[in-house]
C-alpha cells in the first residue's frame, strides 16, 4: 500500500512536558501597556497594584452616634447609662469625630431635648472603619502576574485608580479546516471564551481565507481549530511547515492526539484538533499555558481533593483528560478517550491521569478542577 505523499501523518507522540518546556524557554511574554480600568477585566498585571492608605483617618462604617465605647459599658434598657453631652451623629463615610472610636446604632440613644442617655452598649472599633483599614501602601491590592478580576475593577474603582499596566496578548483565532462544521465553530467559540477569560485580547479571524495567508504582524500567537489529523483534507500542519516551523506533530494527550505546536518567526502556533472534546483537552493541557507565558502569568488550579467512586483505567506513556461528576462527597468518572458532549455536559469537572500511571483505583483521592 502507498501512502499518499501530500497528507499529513504522526511519526511519534511528544509528551505534553516537552511541549510546556518549549514554551517555557522559547516563548517570551509580550510588552506591558498602559490600559483604561474598565477595559482592563481579565488582563494579566504587569505591575503591581499599589493605593496611599485609604481612609486616611477613621470613618463611620453605618449611620448612628459617634461616641467613646467605654461611657457606656453598662447601658441596658433596665439601666440606662446618662451621656455627659449631645452624642454627634454621624452617616456612613463621615469622619469620627475625635475622642471617639465606635458608633452606636441610632435605637440604642434616646435623646430628650437636650438630654441623652444609653440603652445598649458598644464595642470599640463597632461600626468603625479605622484609618488604613481598606488599602495600605504596604500592601499591594493585586501582584503582577495576577489576573484582574471583575471583583478586583469595582475594588480599583473605588479606590480611584482608572488605569491599570497589564500584559494582554493579542491572539488570532481561526479555522485550521479546510470546510466548517457546526463542531468546529462550536470548538471556535468555546476557544475564543477562553482565551479572552486567560487575558488574552482575541481576533476571530475564523472567516478569513488561507489559513496563514493573512499578516500576523498584529498577533503575539495563532491558534487554530481542526485540520490536524491524517485525513486526505487536513493540511493545518503543513500550511504551518510551509509559512514557518512545525516543532511537534502528535501530542501525548488524550483526547488531542493530533495536536501540533510551532512557531511562523517567533510567533507561537497551536493546532487544535476539530472536536470539542479534543480542543478542550488540549487548551487546558496546554493552550491556557502558553497565553499565561505570552501574558506573564501563571495557570492557578483551584482543585477539590475527592476519592473516585469507581476505577479509572489509562495507557502508560500518555497524559489522559477524564471528565467527573460530583456527589455525595466523591468524584465518578464518566468517559475517557473519547469523551461524548453528553459526558461533557454531565460532568462537574475534570481529573489528569499522568503518563506514568495506569489509572486509579476505587477510592484513591483525585484532584477535580473546574471547567473554565
């Protein structure tokens, strides 16, 4: 049997590690630049995030009395403690008036003309903002490297900062196929998300002709959905031998065998498989690590410790993507190799089986991380 000299074919699986380590030492992150807070949502800080020390002195946290705490200790309904002068009342945000350190709920004073007197008593610092309570110059609100947040633009905000220094990598998007399927847009736009939520700044650019036919002087990294495989109509590999550096073809994970990475000059490219099993596989095995490094951040996993409600079986030399649903305090696996839309629209996350494992047993404890 001959084989046909223009496809594409896999001469060996390259261990995602090896992968991650060409990102690690040829990908550079890209410059920091100066943008507006209310863009700023899902940006990478280049800098830190450093305020003067807010308030600048004490404040009235609700509405009420301002008063010394200690003059009445003793107050109760049934003994009421008389005030020596008028308490001074005060509305959330205005400053305490000296001598003063707690302010009393207004139903706790009855004030009679000129007149007033405890009937319940305070704590210090009760209703109380103390100066520095909410920014200090000491103590950066966010690092670089960090991701902003939606919670962290409000903080900012209010704060008065209105422009932030962050690295946000420009990333084109675009088909690798050679015809459009419903599953490859819906792989499209789910890659689209997550690169815009990883901090990157996306150009969708999956109706453009050729698939590197366009200047790619305005990206920092090309990713691109299907044409990856070995079948008479997938050339994305080739297309990216011709225009650049094919680097590796065949990725040890599972699911998205056929993965590719490369470079066109110094630009990163990654080819994704045209599943959304695979495309997902292989952006959080390895796509969300390279925009982290063009962006200057880091992968953070916040993972849930739960012991397998049933075995999970794995080939050694491969790293395996397995969804699960949780209940009852355990992680049930649902698919592994292929993993079907049904198993991905059931399951509560996900859990790695490393290359040098066979599986897990009943029982053993497993990282479950979250769907982006």
């Amino acid at each position: 049997m001959v084989a046909d000299r223009h496809s594409q074919f896999i001469a060996r699986l390259t261990p995602p590690g090896d992968v991650l380590a060409l990102i690690e030492t040829r990908v550079n992150s890209v410059m920091p630049r100066k943008c507006a807070l209310s863009d700023a949502a899902g940006g990478i800080l280049a800098e830190d995030v450093v305020v003067a020390e807010q308030p600048t002195r004490a404040i009235a946290l609700r509405d009420g009395f301002a008063l010394e705490a200690a003059s009445v200790a003793d107050a109760t309904s049934y003994s009421p403690v008389p005030l020596a002068s008028l308490p001074q009342r005060v509305d959330a945000g205005d400053a305490l008036p000296d001598g003063t350190d707690a302010v009393a709920q207004r139903d706790s004073i009855v004030v009679r003309g000129q007149a007033a007197e405890a009937i319940a008593p305070v704590a210090p610092g009760e209703g109380v903002l103390w100066q520095g309570g909410d920014a200090s110059s000491r103590v950066p609100l966010r690092r670089a490297g960090e991701r902003l947040r939606e919670v962290d633009v409000a903080v900012l905000a209010a704060l008065g900062i209105s422009e932030v220094i962050v690295r946000s990598p420009r990333i084109v998007v675009r088909c690798g196929s050679a015809r459009r399927t419903r599953i490859i847009d819906a792989a499209l736009d789910m890659l689209v998300r997550f690169v815009a939520g990883a901090g990157g700044r996306v150009t969708d650019a999956r109706s453009a002709a050729g698939l590197f036919d366009q200047p790619l002087k305005d990206a920092d990294a090309v990713v691109a959905v299907g044409g990856t495989g070995t079948g008479r109509n997938d050339e994305a590999v080739q297309a990216l031998a011709r225009r650049g550096q094919v680097e590796v073809h065949g990725i040890a994970v599972s699911p998205g065998e056929t993965a590719a990475f490369g470079f066109i000059g110094q630009r990163p490219v990654l080819l994704v498989p045209g599943r959304i099993d695979a495309a997902l596989a292989v952006w959080l095995l390895i796509g969300r690590h390279l925009v982290a490094k063009l962006a200057g951040g880091t992968v953070d996993d916040v993972a849930a410790m739960l012991p397998l409600r049933r075995k999970v079986s794995s080939a050694i030399g491969t790293t395996e993507l397995v969804p699960v649903v949780c209940s009852a305090g355990t992680a049930e696996p649902l698919a592994s190799g292929y993993l079907s839309l049904t198993a991905l629209a059931r399951s509560d996350g996900w859990i790695v089986v490393p290359p040098d494992s066979e599986g897990f047993a009943a029982g053993t404890p497993v990282a479950v991380r979250p769907w982006p």
